[in-house]
C-alpha cells in the first residue's frame, strides 16, 4: 500500500516537473529543463549541501562528481517518472502474491 502512495507521488511530481517545462516553452519559446537538483535546491537546499559533504566525506569523494551529479542535473521527470512507475508496479505486483489472509478458505 505504502509504495503505491510513493509511488503515485513521484509519478505526480513527474508531472509536475513537466508541466512546469511545457508551461515554461509555451511562455518563452525556448526549451527550458526543470532539473532534480533545481527542484531539491529549491524544497531543502540545505539537505542538498549536506548529503554532498556526507557523501564526499563518508562514502567515495568521487561518488558525488562524476555520478550523484550526472543524475542530479537529469530533468525531473525523467528521474521521478521511472521510479514512481516501478514502485507502483512493485505495489500491485506484491498485492497479488498475497491471499487474503481474512477470508474463509473454502
């Protein structure tokens, strides 16, 4: 249940994020990217600031530059579009496995 609600959030903001750039094209003539990491600067800059020092300083410096980086400059829905996809079919998909475990088992 819960990765079906995450999951039709992203999918939401998926089609936020690209309505946003299609308002954005229409207004300005010119194609304009919505980027992850704009959108995360924009919610909690400092999160942003603080997983880049966590990361270079904890994990792998080279993490951050050439990989978290790469993804974070992706527009937003190309990113948030695919995760809410696969989350909401891992959602249905671990719905069927399961029976109903309230239901007389004739």
């Amino acid at each position: 249940m819960i990765t079906r609600i995450i999951g039709a959030l992203f999918i939401l903001a998926a089609i936020a994020a690209a309505g946003v750039e299609l308002v954005q094209w229409i207004s300005s003539g010119a194609y304009k990217s919505v980027t992850l990491g704009g959108v995360w600067y924009m919610v909690h800059h400092a999160s942003l600031n603080a997983s880049q020092a966590g990361i270079q300083r904890y994990v792998a410096p080279w993490l951050w530059d050439p990989v978290i980086i790469s993804i974070l400059v992706q527009p937003a829905w190309v990113i948030a579009g695919p995760i809410g996809t696969a989350l909401l079919w891992l959602g249905w998909t671990r719905k069927k496995r399961h029976p109903n475990r309230f239901r007389d088992n004739d």
